[in-house]
C-alpha cells in the first residue's frame, strides 16, 4: 500500500538537500556578511557616541575644573584683599604711631629749645644788665671824678 | 487640437481596440484541452501523471523541479549582490541596501524578540526559511514552463505547492525547534519539543494547504479562457503575493516562537 497523497521519501530527501544548499549558501552569500556589516556599522555609531559621551564629561570635567579654580581665584582675590586691607591698617597704625611719637619728640625737642632759649636770653639779660650796671657805674663814677676834680 | 485632447482620443481609441480584441477572443472557440478540470486539480494536488525527468537520472514531481530552479536563482543573485553590492556598502545606505538590510534585520529581530537565550542560528534558518517560502511562492507567477515525462508543456509550481517540499520544510523546522531544545535545555528541552509532537505534521499541511489552494485557484482561472482576463490580476498576482507574505510570516515566526520557548532556560524552583 502506498503512502497517501502520493508522499515520496525520496523526493522529501532532494527537497530537504536543495533547501540545506540553499540555506548556506544563503548564509555565507547574504546573512552573514549584511548582519556583519550592521554590526559594524552599529559599533562605529556606538563608538562614535561614546566618543562623543567621553567629550562631554571631559568639556564637564574641565568646566568644574575651571569653575573651582574661579572659586578658589575668587577666595584668594578676597583673601588677598582682606590681608592687604589688614596690612593697610597695620601700616596706618604704626605710621600713625610713628608720627606721634615724632610729635612728641619734636614737642619735647621744642620744649626744650624753648627752655634753653629763655635762659640764655635770661642769661644774655643779666649779663647785659650787670654791664649797664657797670656802665652806669663807672659812668656815674667817672662823673664823680670830674666833679670833684 | 490641445495635447490634452490628443491624449483624450489616443486613450479612446486603445480602449476601443482592447475591447475588440477581448470580444473577439471570448466569442472564439477554445481550442480542445488535453485534460479534464478534474485531471489538472488532481495532478496538482497529487502529481501522479505529470511528472518532468531531473537530468535524465530519476522522474520528479515538477514542484522539485521548481525547488531547484528557485535555488540556483536566488544563490545566482545573491553571489551577484555579494560580489558587486555588499562590498560598496555605506554607513548611510541606499534604497537596496536598505531593502537587503531590512530583510535580514526582520528575521534577525524575529530570532532575537522569539528567542532571547539563543538565536544565531535560528536567524539563519528563518531567513533562509523566509526567503524560500516567498521567492518559491512568487516563482509560480513566472509561469516557466516544464515538459513532462508524456511530452506534456505545464507550468512549473511553487515548491511548497508539493506536499513532499512542504514535508521537508515542516519537519526540518521541527527539526530545528528540537536542536534548540536540546542545546538549550538538553534532556528538558527534547521532552519539551516531543510534547508538541503534532508541530511537523500541522506545519507542513498548513504550509501544503496554503500553497495548493492559491494553485489550485490560479489552475482553475487559467483553465477557462473566459476567466483569463483581468481576474488573473487579482487572484494570480496579489493573492499570490498576499499568501507569500502571509505564509512567510506563519512559519518564520512560528519556528522561531516554540524555539525561544523549548531553548529558554530552565528556572529552578
């Protein structure tokens, strides 16, 4: 008895071995190399943003970088005042300290002047005061001699 | 006279002659066929009469015929796209290489979605699969003419019209299913495909009876001359391509479907 719907073994054997030349060379011709270009081409673009992803955490990186140093620039700047504005105010201070102990001084100096000057003008007076004492003296004396002469 | 009226007169004047020629043939008689109605849907079906000599070596129902002139075309074309297509290739691509990338991309995505543990080799077979299935479908609406072992000129089927080329491919699918399993689940995976023992057998006959009822139709309309005209356009051509499609889908996504669910691995409780 035959197999129904005339079914053929053999023909099912040819079909199955046109189909397996058919898939590999199907496989080798077309697959493989269409799915190797996708690949490809999905690393490159895959490459490319990462690349892309690394430049923007670096342009990231660099921008705090360089906003940290603004601040630190920023700190220092201020520091900088600060300490200029305190030694500002050292230097005011001792100047000014300076200059009154140069006031003092040149007070005292001038004190002392004045002192020194009186006596000697004092000095000077008695002095001059004894020589027209003499003067009158020896005026009054001289007259004396005459007269009596 | 205005060109648009000359093209007017021109398009008039076609369809008069079209007309004629058609009522001319349709009033004519047909010349005596060689076989019955009956005789060519049952030859279609069990091809027990026709028959076409493969290389003088053995008598072949014409279906196997068919499978070896698809073959030997589509490698042909696809050496000629290897060889003079693929390397030119660019990262941008154009409308064929986009055509040749969305076909691979389709059956490699439909191995990948059905079976994401394991799917190099299903996506091999389900393109290759896919593309017999189809160029072998639309092969028919070639009409290449075969002479039979009697002396006999046919038109060459599609493959998978034969019930031995739609055997092949349904076993070989389940085939396939079952390597998965195995290599996916070993022991497991060969339970879990034989529990779907039905698979080859509803494979097969479902592609068998989806190829043979689109050429038992385009039989039937090319038999009577009357029914040769502008129906052929319908039932030849776009049915022919809507059952392509459609039957390239089916067995592609269905081998692909129970060989994610058999290869999946095993989760222990």
């Amino acid at each position: 008895m035959g197999i129904p719907l005339n079914i053929d073994w053999q023909q099912i054997l040819l079909h199955l071995f046109n189909f397996a030349i058919l898939a590999g060379g199907l496989y080798f011709l077309l697959y493989k190399p269409v799915k190797n270009f996708m690949e490809q081409r999905i690393a490159y673009y895959q490459g490319m943003e990462q690349e892309a992803a690394a430049k923007i955490e670096q342009a990231n990186a660099q921008e705090l970088e360089y906003r940290q140093r603004l601040e630190s620039a920023e700190q220092e700047a201020n520091r900088k005042k600060e300490q200029a504005a305190r030694d500002a105010e050292k230097t005011a201070q001792m100047i000014l300290r300076d200059a009154n102990k140069q006031r003092e001084q040149i007070l005292a100096q001038a004190k002392k002047d004045a002192q020194h000057e009186k006596e000697k003008i004092l000095q000077d007076a008695k002095e001059e005061i004894v020589e027209l004492a003499m003067a009158a003296t020896v005026k009054m004396l001289h007259g004396e001699a005459v007269s009596h002469e | 006279m205005s060109k648009k009226k000359r093209v007017t007169g021109l398009i008039i004047w076609l369809g008069i002659v079209l007309a004629l020629l058609v009522c001319g043939l349709l009033t004519g008689t047909p010349a005596a066929k060689q076989e019955s109605i009956k005789e060519v849907m049952r030859d279609a079906v069990l091809h027990e009469s026709n028959k076409i000599s493969l290389f003088g070596i053995l008598d072949v129902n014409p279906a196997l015929v068919s499978a070896l002139t698809v073959t030997a075309v589509v490698l042909l074309i696809a050496a000629c796209i290897r060889i003079f297509i693929i390397p030119r290739f660019q990262y941008v691509p154009g409308k064929f290489q986009l055509l040749l990338e969305q076909m691979v991309g389709f059956f490699d995505n439909l191995a990948k979605t059905n079976s994401p543990h394991r799917n190099g080799f299903l996506g091999a077979y389900v393109f290759a699969a896919g593309v017999y299935i189809f160029i072998g479908t639309l092969f028919e609406l070639f009409g290449l003419q075969g002479v039979t072992t009697k002396g006999m000129s046919i038109a060459l089927p599609a493959p998978l019209s034969d019930i031995n080329a739609a055997i092949s491919l349904g076993c070989l699918s389940y085939l396939v299913i079952l390597s998965g399993g195995i290599v996916g689940n070993g022991f497991r995976g060969v339970g879990s495909t034989l529990k779907d023992f039905s698979l080859p057998i509803s494979m097969s006959f479902r592609l068998f009876g989806a190829l043979l009822s689109g050429l038992l139709v385009t039989e039937l309309v090319y038999y009577y001359i009357h029914l040769s005209f502008v129906l052929p356009v319908l039932v030849g051509i776009m049915f022919t391509l809507l059952h392509a499609l459609i039957q390239t889908y089916v067995l592609t996504m269905l081998t692909a479907l129970f060989y994610g669910e058999v290869s999946e691995p095993h989760k222990k409780k």
